[in-house]
C-alpha cells in the first residue's frame, strides 16, 4: 500500500513542478513602465482652442510594484518635440495622462503647456526616455482610421 502512495506523490509533484514553468516569468509577472495609449486626434476640429489641444494626450503605466521617480525623463514625438518631466513619481500600478496644451497638473494629468498640436493626426512615433537620455519605451501609429492608438 506504500508504494501506490509514493508514486502518486511523486506523480503529484512532478505535474506541480510542470505547472510552474507554465506560469508567467518574473520580468513578464513584475510589469513594466510603459507608454500605454496614445489619442492623437482630439475629437471635432482641430482648432487652437486649449480644449482641442488637450484633447490629444499620451498615457503612461506603470504597472510594476514600484513607484518610479520621472525626473528628467522625456517624452518626445518624431519632430522632437519633446516634453520633460519635472519632479514627478509615478505611483505603483498608476497611470498618468500627458496632454498636450495648458492646465494645472495633477497626481494623474500633466500638461505639456503649448499653445498648439503636436501629435500628427496621421503617423507619429512617441517615445520615453530615461533622464539619461537613452530611449525606455516607444509606441507607433499609422492611421487616419481610428483617434487613438493602445501601445
């Protein structure tokens, strides 16, 4: 009677140890900082009024079990114009729109402070860069289809 039970331990831990290299691997499961969505064609005209320029923005995630301190990282499109983040932490598993024009920031929305687009309304690249200058994290788009693009 031993014997049946012991093979079926062993068996029992032999599919749990297979069960475990299916699981995600420790970078995938710690997350990532990452640009996650870009809206870059504000809805209605594109007029030069604060609100249609606000209407185009840039989110970032930071979907790790950090915070992380943004200080001096960038965010810039294809023509470089690039916008810097100034004392700002990104909270663990938090999000943080960048828009375009002007406001007052908050815990959850930066502003850029420009008085015009940026973001082409056709294809654009954006990316995020460290504060030393070497590239994080980029997201494409090439479409008059749709508004937004979901990195």
């Amino acid at each position: 009677m031993l014997m049946p039970l012991t093979r079926h331990l062993v068996v029992g831990a032999a599919i749990t140890g297979a069960t475990m290299t299916l699981l995600p691997s420790q970078a995938h499961a710690a997350g990532s900082l990452r640009i996650s969505k870009i809206w870059y064609d504000s809805p209605g005209s594109d007029t030069a009024t604060n609100s249609s320029i606000n209407g185009e923005w840039v989110q970032i995630t930071n979907s790790t079990t950090s915070a992380v301190n943004l200080k001096g990282w960038t965010l810039t499109d294809a023509s470089n114009h690039a916008y810097t983040f100034a004392a700002f932490t990104l909270g663990a598993g938090k999000n943080v729109s960048i828009k375009t024009g002007k406001g007052t920031n908050t815990a959850t929305t930066l502003f850029q402070q420009r008085a015009g687009h940026i973001w082409n309304n056709d294809k654009d690249t954006a990316t995020l860069r460290r504060a030393n200058k070497t590239v994080h994290h980029t997201c494409a788009y090439n479409s008059t289809r749709y508004d937004y693009k979901t990195c």
